[in-house]
C-alpha cells in the first residue's frame, strides 16, 4: 500500500510503492540487492526539503532517519564524521560541545549530511572561501546501485569525490560522510541599503571584493547588502539576537505574507498592505544599520524549519547569475516582476534574496566553477499555489534567456534545456558518469530521466 511522502512546502507528494528506514548498510545493501521486494526506481531521500521531486520516487524511497550518528569529531584533524541521515542541526550542535563548528554554517538546518554531499547548497555568508558545502567533504562511503560498497576521498580520488559531490544519489545511496570542520567562530553582519536605481557596477563591484560574505535582500527597489566579518569578541546579546533573527526569518515574515493573501482578497488593498510590509522591512534593516549591525556565532545562522508551522512556511527559487552581469539582472528582474504583477496579479510577498557566491571546482556540478557568481532569489509564502508557481515557470525563461543556472533541488521546473545549457559539457559528462555508474537506472526517476542528456552511445542507437 503507498505511503504519501510531502516535501516540507506541500508542493510535492510522492506515492513510493516501498517507503524503508534501514539503520545499517547492510540493510541498504539488501533493498538495492532486491528488485523484486524493493522495485525501481530507489531513491535516497533526507528530509524533503528540496523544493523539486529529485528524490521521488514511485518505486522505493529510503528514508536516512535513522541512521543519524555521529561517529568521529577530530579536532586535530579539523573533520566531522557522520552516518548520513543526520541533520546539519543536530551535527552542528555536536559540533558546539566542542567548541567547533562546520566551515559553512548553512541557514538549513535540516538538510541531511547525506543530501549536503551529493546536492546543491548555497550560504554566502560563510562563503570566505566557498559557499557550497560539499566543497568541504573530505570523504565519503556509499552502497551503490547493484548493492555493493564504495568510497571516495580527497587522497585517493580526488576525480571520483568532484563526481559524486553532483550525483544526487545517481551513483547509489550515500551512508557515511567526512566534512572539513574549525573552531567556532563569531561574526559582525552589518546593513547596507541603496536604491536600486543609485547603485553602479563599481560599486557591486566594491562590495563584493572587500566582504567577507555577502547576501543582498531587495524590497521594493532598495538593495540592501548584508555584509559578515569575523570578529574576535563573542557579543553577550549574541545568542539572544541570533533568536530574534531565526525567528524573524523562520516565522513572522513568511506569517504576514500568508496573512495577507489568505484574509485580503481585494487586490488594491492586499497590494496596498503588501507594501507597508515591505516599508516594515525597509525600515527593519535601516535600524539594523542604525546600530551598527548585530554580532552572533556563526552556527547560530543555521535555522530548525521542523517545527514551523504551515501558516508561516515559505518557499524559493535560486538562479545564479556571472557577478558581471548581476546588477543589469536585477533590474530587468524588478521590471520582469512588474510586468508579471500587472498582468497576473502576482508578486511575492517576502524580499528577493541574492547570495554572493566565490568561484568553486570542487563539484561537477558547481554552478560557480567558471566564474563568481550573484544569485537572484524570489521568495515566496504561497497561499495560492498555481499561482506561485505560474511565476516560477516566467522567472524560469526570464533567467534561462540571461544565461542563469539552476540548482536541481531549489528551482523548481527545471528543464533539460536549461540545465544543458547552464553546465554545458560537465552536464554531459555528469550524464555519461551517471549511465556508467548505473546502467540498468535502478536510482533513475522520471525526473532525472527528463533531466539527464542521452550519451554518445545513447544518441547513436
Ligand atoms: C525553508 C527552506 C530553506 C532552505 N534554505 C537553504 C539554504 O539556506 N541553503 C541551501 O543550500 N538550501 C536551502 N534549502 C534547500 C535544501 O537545503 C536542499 O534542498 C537540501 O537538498 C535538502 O536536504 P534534504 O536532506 O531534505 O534532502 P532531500 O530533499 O530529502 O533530498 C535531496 C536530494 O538528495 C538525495 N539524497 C538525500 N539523501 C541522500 C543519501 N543519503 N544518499 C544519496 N542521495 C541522497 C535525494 O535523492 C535528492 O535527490 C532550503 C529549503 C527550504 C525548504
């Protein structure tokens, strides 16, 4: 009998003919072993808080829950080793007995370490170095699609570890992961806005080559850059601003924009209120700047989404963009969303996010691997769901024609001819990996059948 498995914003629901929670490899290996118990296709799945189907599956999804342990914190070595179901919160929490945390303290606490291996991630604000993740493993171990076992290392093979950093669970279901860890650290986040119509390319330009890390928010048409240093004193207010800011962030923007779209149905008043929010936050982040911007420890970015609630759940879109060319994007961008306004009625209710990302190798599927990159983020509260995602689809060509590149389990709709032309020759030879790594497409679902290119071979029969 199916079970239903919902991802976290309720756009996707899965109907797995075999929904299994192994706690050992041996465990995994029997499921990938057994076709006929366990059908095709298999797929790995954390949590669900992709916003995509990549881990659906109408087959077998094996949900890493279970094994969630930590099996070796090396403060000398500076790594973390883990079972792969565990959530980047609670590993991080380890990590903080310690006095340690992740090199990239990313804001989703509740991707698996599994999934932070294989996947897309994005943080800017601990993007000193790299802003993905996985650009951090150092090590890991997997069962692959015929249920043997495997395993990748910086060391041993470098070439092997760059492949499955984009593999999406392709290759097989990873089970144990080795990230590059340091010692905690604290960080200064100061707010910058400026009008969007003021703002130059030298200016973008300067503020991405003097921070840190740097994220900008965009409301209405003032762009507001958060910029992080590190700092060497702890703020004693720290812990209590981190939880004014998680919960800010986690609930009451995403609860206003339900709000309004779930009790204001006429459109000038809904628009009208809309815009005082957007006021609310404007002069939110004046004040921040006000006082000079606030002081947390970097692990305290990292938000718990388990317990929010659905009235105050918010979903998104990521496209990155060459940092050359950012600023031009988003001002076609706001133009684009006026014109989708006029026409549909439609806006997002929460700021446009943007993540500064440094240029990163270490993935096959990087989408930084040949130049910096500035991201154009839309999010969203949706209360209407057709309607989000009829401007996901718009916001999909809008950045497709400007040479953008998606991430597989953050944009949502994502096509073959996007990603093709977004990755170019590495998403062919991601595509001739995947085929070799798993010829009978035991791991393949119809979403990355849709996705994947044909192979040399392929092609010719
Ligand atoms: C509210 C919200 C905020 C978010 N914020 C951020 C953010 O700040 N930064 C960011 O980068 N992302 C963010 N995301 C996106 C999210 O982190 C990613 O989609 C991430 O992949 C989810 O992790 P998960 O464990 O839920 O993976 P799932 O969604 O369960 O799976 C993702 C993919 O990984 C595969 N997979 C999972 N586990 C394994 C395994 N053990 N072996 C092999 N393959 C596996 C699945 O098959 C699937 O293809 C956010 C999402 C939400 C909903």
């Amino acid at each position: 009998m199916p079970t239903a498995v919902v991802n976290y914003d309720g756009s996707i629901t899965a109907s797995p003919a075999q929904l299994v929670f192994p706690e050992s490899v041996a465990d995994i290996q029997a499921i990938l072993r057994d076709p006929a118990r366990y059908p095709s296709p298999v797929r790995a799945v954390g949590s669900y808080h992709s916003l995509t189907p990549c881990a659906s599956s109408d087959g077998t999804m094996i949900n890493m829950a279970r094994m969630n342990r930590v099996l070796n914190i090396d403060a000398a070595a500076g790594t973390i080793t883990a079972q792969a179901g565990i959530q980047f919160i609670n590993a991080s929490r380890e990590l903080r007995k310690h006095d340690l945390q992740f090199m990239t303290n990313i804001e989703i606490g509740n991707m698996t370490l599994g999934s932070a291996a294989c996947c897309h991630t994005k943080d800017a604000l601990d993007g000193i170095e790299f802003g993905q993740v996985n650009s951090y493993l150092t090590s890991v171990k997997w069962v692959t699609p015929t249920g043997d076992l495997a395993e990748a290392s910086e060391e041993t093979s470098p070439g092997l570890l760059r492949m499955l950093r984009g593999s999406y669970g392709l290759a097989g279901v990873v089970y144990e992961v080795t990230f590059r860890i340091k010692p905690i650290e604290a960080i200064h986040l100061t707010y910058l806005p400026r009008p969007v119509d003021e703002l130059t390319q030298e200016e973008v330009d300067q503020l991405m080559d003097t921070s840190e890390g740097l994220i900008c928010w965009t409301v209405g048409r003032t762009a507001v850059f958060q910029q992080r240093t590190r700092v060497e004193d702890r703020n004693i207010f720290g812990g209590l601003l981190a939880a004014f800011r998680r919960r800010l962030w986690n609930h009451s923007g995403a609860y206003a924009g339900h709000l309004l779209e779930s009790f204001v149905h006429n459109p000038e008043a809904r628009d009208n209120l809309q815009q005082g929010l957007f006021q609310l936050d404007e002069f939110m982040y004046g004040t921040l700047r006000l006082f000079g911007g606030i002081t947390i420890l970097a692990p305290d970015k990292t938000i718990d989404y388990s317990k929010t609630k659905t009235s105050a759940k918010y979903a998104f879109t990521f496209w990155a963009f060459p940092r050359a060319r950012w600023l031009s994007v988003l001002r076609d961008y706001l133009d684009f969303a006026d014109q989708h306004h006029k026409v549909t009625g439609f806006r997002c209710n929460m700021p446009l996010g943007a993540y500064h990302i440094r240029r990163d190798t270490h993935s096959v599927l990087s989408y930084s691997h040949d130049e910096e990159i500035f991201s154009i983020d839309p999010i969203h509260a949706p209360v209407d769901l057709p309607a989000w995602q009829n401007f996901l689809r718009a916001f999909n060509e809008f950045s497709f024609q400007r040479g953008g590149i998606p991430l597989l389990n953050q944009s949502p709709f994502v096509e073959r001819r996007h990603v093709e032309a977004a990755y170019g020759q590495r998403w062919h030879e991601l595509s001739d990996w995947v085929a070799q790594q798993d010829p009978t497409g035991r791991m393949l679902n119809p979403y990355f059948a849709a996705l994947l290119s044909k192979s040399a071979a392929q092609a010719q029969s």
